[in-house]
C-alpha cells in the first residue's frame, strides 16, 4: 500500500497528534540541551533523552500506523508518552517549568482525545512514571532554573497551547464541512424521494417543471438555476424555458447559446455558460428522453460539489419529464381528431359537462355553444372524391380555430358538424362570435388540392345555430343549439330549391 493510501486509512486521532507530539517533545529536547550549563548529565542521560524526545515520536507514529486498530493504538501511545513524560520530570528534579510543561501537555492531550476520564488515567500515569523513576534512581528535587530555561519552557507551553488549539479548530472546521454536506446529501436524497411524489401529482409537462423548480429551491437555495426542453426533432424548437434566480436581460442569451449548442454534434455534453455574474453549468438529459432534449441549468460549483447524488436527480427529473410527455402525446391523440387536430367529441362533451356543473354551482358561470355544418360536403365527395371532402373539412376546422378565443373549445363534433364551446359567454355574446367566425369561414372559397396536382374551388357553405346557458337549462343549451342549427340548414335548402325553381321557370320561358 502507498504512502498516502496508508495515511488515508490512519485513524484521525494518530494523524491530528503526529506533529504536536513532534514538536512538543523536540521543544522539551531544547529545554535539556539548555539545562546542560546548569548540570552535570551523562552521555547515558542525553542518548536517553534523543530516544525519547526525538526517536519517539516517529516510533510511536509507526506503531498506530501498522497497527489493525489505529485509534487503539494511538490511544496507548498516549498513555506511553505520559508515563515517559513523568520519568523524565522525576529526573530532571521537578524543575518547576519543565515539570508543568510536561504535565500540561499529558492532560491537555488525553483530556482533549478522550475526556474527564482520559485525562484521569493520565494523570495517574504521569505519577506512575514519576514513582517509577524515583523507586529506581532516587528522588531528586532541584525546582529552580535559569532565566532563560524558565522563560523558553514559559513560551514553549503557550506554544503549545496555541498550536493544539489552532490544529483542533481546523480539525472541528473540516468535521462542520462534513457535518453541513452529509446534511446536504441527506436532504438531497429525501428531495428525490419527494419528487417522485411530485411527478406522480403533476399533470402536465408545464405543471411539473414549475413543481420540479420549486421542489429544486432547496438544493439551489441561493443559486441560479433554470430548465428547458427542446422539440427532439426540430433541435432549435423550443417547448419550454424556465427560470429562477437569473436576471431577464441574461436569459434570452442563454436561451440562444443553449439553442446554438442543442443543434450542434455536442448536445449531448455539458455546456459550461460563461459571462454570467458566476459560471453555469448546462446538464444535458437526453439519455432517458426520446420525446424531447432539456438542460439543466445551474451554478458550476454547486453542481461540482452535488456530484454523483446531481447525475440521480437529473436522471429522475428526465424519466419524470419523458413520462410526462408520453403522457400528453398519449392523451392529445385521445382528445383530439385525426383529421382536423381539433378536439374530438368525446373531449368536448367532458368540457360542456364541467361548464353545466359550474352553472349549476355558480349561476354567473355562464356558457354558450356554437354548432356548425358544412353545407355541400356530400356534393363534394361524389363530384371530385373523399379527399376533396377531406379538405374541405380541414380547411373550415383552420379557419374555426385562427378566428376563435384561446379560451374557447373548438371540437370536429361529426362528419361534417363541428362545435365551439364557448365559456364564460352569455347568448348574445355569442350571436355575435357567429358573426366573426361565419365571416372568416366564408370569407372566400375552399381551395382544394386534388391527388393529380390539380386545384379546384368550393364554395363553403355554413349552417349554425346558437344557444346559451343564460337563455336555456344547462342541460337543453346543446340540443337547443342543434336544433336551431338544422333549422338554419332547411332554410338554406329550401332558398337553394326556390332558386332552382326559379331559374328553370325562365330557361322554360
């Protein structure tokens, strides 16, 4: 195993005490050095003292380094060293700095590693070692030093004070760090349990990227982020762009520079979006979708750190988003008619239920319906053929829906019938809608496209009727507007028959 693997697997306490053991023994080394113009030592004392002071540290640094259990091992080292700590103040007579020093150091590191009852033991063992010492080479006392070993072993204490407090609050500052990303991540992963909920909730694709955004605050809290999906097969056909936390003048430039990217051979790769107030970051979620392509927009550090828990929530919000269009394809063909796009009748008669019960809640919620037949669509069929029908068909649906309200329903109800619900609309509202959608229907002839290449021109003919809930029960609105709309028919066909008349009386004359 490397170096810095082994280390990486050192228990934090043998890797925190390292240097601080280094040092504060080196200092005491220094301390019996100076002490050496005061008394006499052996050659036998000063090797002892640089196997201790000096030697030991890195052995006892080993020792929890090969050790199975290394936090085990460094808490026995801690023991060693006061045991080691008290001998030598029994040698050196108790001299009162060095001696406190000693002592210091002993509690302020046992106490610090391992509480009230570590720095108990410790302590005790610092007596031990003393004991020991005086059992075995006799009890010294010789309390008084030089100016300079009292002064250098004063500074060397509050040094050392200093440094271990220094070294424990960076330690504590990396713990915290830790501490607020666990609880980011944690947050983070119960985020993407919520949004599985939320995407279940949601019934369009609009609804949950405003769900997904709101729901994206909390992991974003602060940040710029924002979400847009583009029409798969038209790459620069933009569905959707949402955004939170970023200014209105710097959107629409991300908006064409993700647009530019989205067209290119790189799509399917992050874009990094520079000249911002701070770097985004364009995650692309293209793996899981075929119905659409859609970025993630968000701070470049915040995504940098969120990581691998990022890559799961945006591989959620892609399938919630896939479901969801699916979804929607699946229900437009529902509703809708193959041949016009319109909305089909069984939609239609879903939309004039809900209209009849808010009348029946709210008697102000008025609603009216527009009924309206193609007149001469069988004439059509039989002189140039069904496709010609067809056409006609389309075209009247065209100009039904340029020329009515957004709010308005506008439903092929049958062959050549068609319906426009009309919400919040009372009768005589209505009667004058007719008025602008008979105009645009008649406004000139239907072109029709024939399957040789050629064109013809039909005349197109309307019959309405019109009734309103303000006028009629919820419930007789739809069959009175039918009714009146046959009626306006067999008067259409009864002028159309006295005109036949009228013009063979005159060949006849």
């Amino acid at each position: 195993m490397s170096g810095p693997e082994q280390s990486e697997s050192i228990h934090r306490i043998a890797r925190i005490n390292y240097l601080p053991r280094a040092l504060g023994f080196g200092s005491t080394f220094v301390a019996i050095l100076l002490l050496t113009a005061e008394r006499e030592f052996g050659t036998t004392t000063l090797l002892l003292a640089v196997a201790t002071f000096i030697l030991y540290p890195h052995l006892a640094f080993a020792h929890a380094r090969l050790a199975r259990d290394s936090k085990s091992a460094e808490q026995k080292n801690l023991l060693a060293d006061s045991i080691m700590l008290g001998v030598w103040s029994a040698a050196l007579g108790f001299t009162l700095w060095i001696t406190f020093a000693l002592l210091l150091a002993t509690l302020l590191n046992n106490a610090i590693n391992g509480g009230p009852a570590r720095l108990g033991l410790a302590a005790i063992c610092f007596l031990a070692g003393a004991l020991l010492w005086v059992l075995f080479g006799g009890f010294q006392f010789e309390p008084h030093a030089s100016l300079m070993v009292t002064l250098y072993m004063a500074s060397a204490s509050l040094l050392y004070i200093l440094g271990v407090g220094i070294t424990y609050y960076r330690q504590n500052t990396k713990l915290a760090r830790a501490h607020r990303a666990i609880e980011q991540n944690n947050e983070v992963f119960r985020s993407l349990l919520e949004y599985a909920s939320i995407s279940n909730e949601t019934g369009t694709v609009k609804e949950l990227i405003e769900r997904t955004l709101e729901h994206f605050r909390r992991l974003q809290s602060g940040h710029p982020f924002g979400l847009l999906l583009f029409d798969r097969g038209r790459p620069r056909f933009l569905l959707h762009a949402v955004f939170r936390g970023v200014p209105e003048h710097l959107q629409e430039s991300m908006i064409r520079r993700l647009t530019a990217h989205n067209a290119s051979n790189d799509r399917g790769q992050p874009l990094v979006l520079e000249g911002l107030p701070r770097p985004l970051l364009a995650l692309p979620m293209h793996e899981y979708m075929d119905q659409a392509s859609g970025y993630l927009v968000m701070d470049r550090k915040r995504a940098e750190f969120l990581g691998r828990i990022l890559t799961l929530f945006v591989d959620q919000l892609a399938s919630a988003l896939q479901n969801k269009l699916l979804t929607e394809e699946l229900r437009k063909a529902a509703e809708t008619d193959a041949l016009t796009g319109l909305y089909n009748r069984g939609y239609l008669e879903e939309q004039l239920n809900d209209a009849m019960e808010r009348k029946r809640s709210h008697d102000a919620a008025d609603f009216s319906v527009i009924m309206l037949d193609v007149i001469g669509l069988k004439q059509a069929n039989d002189r140039l053929g069904h496709e010609a029908g067809d056409e006609l068909i389309r075209t009247v649906a065209r100009r039904l829906r340029r020329h009515a309200r957004k709010s308005d329903v506008v439903a092929r109800f049958g062959g050549d019938e068609f319906v426009v619900l009309c919400h919040d609309c009372r009768e005589a509202d209505a009667m004058r809608a007719v008025e602008r959608l008979m105009g645009a229907c008649q406004e000139s002839s239907g072109r029709i496209r024939l399957g040789n290449g050629r064109q013809s021109e039909l005349p197109v003919e309307i019959s309405v009727g019109v009734a309103g809930s303000d006028q009629h029960p919820p419930n007789r609105v739809m069959p009175e507007a039918d009714a009146r709309m046959y009626a306006h028919k067999e008067a259409f066909y009864a002028r159309h028959h006295r005109s036949r008349d009228g013009a063979d009386k005159d060949v006849n004359d």
